[in-house]
C-alpha cells in the first residue's frame, strides 16, 4: 500500500481501539464490549480466528503462534498459553470440572493472563500499527498537500477533511477542547500542558463546514481562556483575519513536518 493507504489505516485502527475502550463503560450497569469494532481491528492485525466450543479466540498468524491466545468476549483477556488450556477455562465441560486441578485453573487465571480489556486494545492496536510502513518522503507529504488544496477549490469537502485529518496525523494534532468547540466547525491543533499545569492549544486549525473555508490560527491560546474562544468564532466569522487561508493553511502544514533520514 502506498504512505497515504497506510496512514489512513493507522487513523482507522487508532479510531477503532478509542471506540472499542469506549464500549467498557458500562450502560444500564451492563457492560458490553463492541464486539463488531473488535473484530474489525483483528482484521488490520495479524490475527486469526479460531472457534472452539462456545468460544471466539483469536491466535496471530504465521509462525510464532503458539501460546497467545486471544478470547473475544466482555473481559477481552489475551492469555499467554495454549488454545486447550483458554478452552478448558473458559468452557469447561462437567467431566473437566470434576478435576480439582482444572478447578483450580478455572478460578485463578492470573499467572496466565497477559491483560485484559483496555489495555488487550492497546497491544493489538500497537501490534497493527508496527506492520505498517510509515516512511515517508517529500513527494508523499506534496501529494496530500495537493489533494487537500484541490479539494477545498472544488469544494470536496470529504476530500478536504481527509487531508487535515492526515496532516494532524502527521502533526499530533487533536481535536479542540470543549470549552473551545464552535458549531459548525472541525477545529485541530496542538495540545500541550504547560509547568503550571495549564493547557494551551495552537497552531489551531479551522475548517468551517458551513462556508467549506479552512484558516489558520498560528498562536497559542489557554484552553480556558473565554477570550481564545471569541478569537476562534471571529477568525471563523471573518472579524479576525487569520494567519492563512484554504491552500495555504495546507502549505503551513506540510512546512511543519521534519523531512525523514
């Protein structure tokens, strides 16, 4: 796949293990895993399924397959052993638990279980990401630089959007805080914590969704700060004139990524 192709899956899987750790709070006091958004995200690794009994594990593929064994269940526990042993844990038939030794097993799983929930999300997330190829080189950055441009002359908004979303990507951007959200817009940028444990946010970003423009804030502002957020409505509004416009808030971006070795 091309540095575009693979970024976009790197967005993808980020996406999908944030929605997948989102499922872990509970609803009605019920907690239930997206089991779906899983099974997605296995796909983008290097897993496989394997059913066994009432069971859905997961072991990765190729060589080095034997004992790591994912069970997709509610606890999403990721065990270091066996698929027999999971089996016989998880879905142990009557004559198993006559064992007292399997009993044993069945109550106390600790010294086999690798995590789970969130932090099982976190590995697989990790583990597809590490088999994409990121390197990059200028004319890859040139590329989306100019599909990002064209997009916003032709009024593509998706086009657009996907382009800002690889440069913040790229950039570490994030989404805005709440205190500085404006409706109608998708605002990204720099989110850093200062000594004195105070947040600031810039370069910011914004692309009104309502009027397809895209502008740039080249400052930092305090997330708390009601006045960084009339600043970002004006800029918006045209009040403010911003540091750059539609192509070339593109062409800041792009100058803001280190060339690789």
């Amino acid at each position: 796949m091309s540095f575009k192709e693979n970024l976009l899956t790197k967005i993808e899987i980020k996406k999908l293990a944030a929605q997948i750790i989102r499922s872990f709070s509970p609803r009605d006091d019920i907690m239930k895993i997206d089991k779906t958004a899983m099974q997605s995200l296995l796909k983008l690794s290097n897993y496989k399924v394997v059913k066994e009994r009432d069971l859905e594990l997961y072991i990765p593929s190729g060589l080095n397959s034997e004992n790591k064994v994912l069970a997709l269940d509610n606890g999403l526990a990721f065990y270091n052993t066996t698929i027999q042993d999971v089996v016989l844990r998880k879905s142990p038939t009557v004559r198993e638990m006559v064992s007292i030794r399997n009993v044993i097993k069945i109550l106390n799983d600790s010294k086999v279980v690798i995590s789970k929930k969130a932090e099982t999300v976190k590995i697989i997330s990790r583990e597809a990401i590490e088999r994409l190829d990121l390197n990059f080189t200028e004319s890859d950055i040139e590329q989306i630089r100019l599909e990002g441009t064209s997009s916003l002359e032709n009024r593509y908004q998706d086009g657009a959007l996907e382009a800002l979303e690889l440069f913040a990507e790229l950039l570490g951007y994030v989404p805005c805080p709440g205190s500085l959200f404006i409706q109608g817009c998708k605002i990204t940028g720099a989110l850093e914590q200062t000594e004195n444990n105070i947040s600031t946010f810039g370069p910011i970003v914004i692309f009104s969704m309502i009027n397809n423009e895209l502008k740039l804030m080249n400052t930092k502002i305090k997330t708390r700060d009601r006045a960084g957020k009339e600043l970002i409505g004006n800029i918006v509004t045209g009040q403010t004139s911003a540091h750059a416009e539609n192509g070339e808030v593109f062409s800041f971006l792009k100058s803001q990524i280190p060339a690789q070795n």
